[in-house]
C-alpha cells in the first residue's frame, strides 16, 4: 500500500473514532435529558395537585360565606319580626 492510502485509512479511521465519541456524548445527554423530564414531570404531579385542590377550597369558602350570609340576614329577619310583634302588642 502506498502511503498517501495508508494516511487517508488513519484520518478516516480517526474521523470514525471521533464520530464514534459523538455519538456516546449525545446518546449520555439523551439520556440525561429524559431523566430530568421524568423528574420535572414527577415534580408537577404534586403541583398539579394541589392547585385543582385549591379550587374546591375556594369554592367551599366561598360556599360557606355565603350560608353564612343567609343565615344572617335570616337572623335579622327574625329579630326584625320579633321587635315589630313586641311593639304592636305594647
């Protein structure tokens, strides 16, 4: 073999070494990537929950507000009636 073919099998061989290398390097930060996407999800798992937890916690404050105020305005209803009876009967 001559050498100018034994040179260009070195740089070809050297070239598909250095792909080669590439390659393990890309499929690590794949593989990395998918390990962080994985944990990000588990992470918003529990985020997710607790924010649809928030909803029903508002809803029933605001639902318990709002018994609150009836109750109250049927507690002043009925004083109201009890002082104008008192007053009619005096």
């Amino acid at each position: 073999m001559s050498t100018a073919a034994t040179g260009n099998n070195q740089r070809i061989q050297q070239t598909q070494n250095q792909i080669d290398d590439i390659v393990d390097i890309m499929t690590v930060n794949v593989d990395k990537m998918l390990e962080r996407d994985l944990k990000l999800s588990e992470l918003g798992d529990p985020a997710d929950a607790l924010q649809m937890g928030a909803f029903p916690s508002a809803t029933s404050a605001a639902l318990k507000e709002k018994i609150l105020v009836e109750e109250l305005q049927d507690t002043v209803m009925l004083y109201t009636l009890i002082i104008y009876v008192y007053h009619k009967n005096i």
